[in-house]
C-alpha cells in the first residue's frame, strides 16, 4: 500500500516544527501528518503531536468502507483551522472510500485522548492521540 505523499515517520515529525502563537498558527507551514484508514484500522494507530504547533492531518481511505477519525475530546481541545471537514457537530471527520481529506488543527492541550471509527471500533479500529 502507498501513500499519495511519503509517509512521514512520526517519531521522527514530533521533533521537527516550530511552537506558533495562537492566531498566528502557520498552517500553510504546519507540519504534515499521514493517517492511512484500511478495513478496520489505523496506520498509525497512535499520533503524537505537540501542544500548540499546526498540523496538517492527512488522512486517505485505502478501505472499501467510509471511515471516520472520531475523536470529540480531542477535536474539542484543539483549533481547527477548516472547520468545514468536521461532521456530526465537530466530532469526526468522513472520509469516503478513495478519498482523502486534509484536517488542519494545532493542539491547546496536552493528554490522551482516545481515537475510533465510529463504524468500525467494534472491529479493533481504534487509536489514541497523545498530545505533549
């Protein structure tokens, strides 16, 4: 399976980016992200990000199912710079089979927080996002 876009090695993505102030948060600069959805999981299935720089999420569907990224506590804590690509009141974002979507948001606040398919957690999709 490949990517549209390398695939970023996440250890390796946390170290790099700057802190930005908020209402000067960078997202054409924000840092990449990659978030492959396949029947039933995410790859990775753990994101590590840092309190208060952006982030571009890139998330493509290589499923034969829609998928979300549903983490409400999450997307509650942090900015979304294109709030038009959250669905269900800003708990999730869709991604139809064969698409991808870009999610640009800076974290507010450092925790775990817990990530599913909303459809599919049933069937192990699920993650965790930790934001330091």
């Amino acid at each position: 399976m490949t990517l549209a876009r390398p695939t970023v090695v996440l250890g390796a993505l946390l170290l790099a980016g700057s802190v930005h102030a908020r209402g000067d948060a960078g997202w054409s600069t924000a840092t990449p992200v990659d978030l492959l959805m396949v029947d039933d999981r995410f790859v990775p299935d753990r994101l590590k990000l840092r309190q208060g720089v952006a982030y571009q999420i890139h998330m493509e569907n290589h499923g034969r199912d829609l998928h979300e990224f549903t983490a409400p506590e999450f997307l509650a804590t942090a900015e979304i710079h294109n709030r038009g690509v959250l669905a269900n009141e800003g708990k999730e974002v869709v991604v139809q089979p064969g698409q991808a979507v870009d999610l640009y948001l800076m974290p507010l606040k450092t925790g775990t927080f817990r990530l599913i398919c909303a459809d599919h957690d049933w069937d192990g999709m699920i993650g965790e996002i930790v934001v330091q």
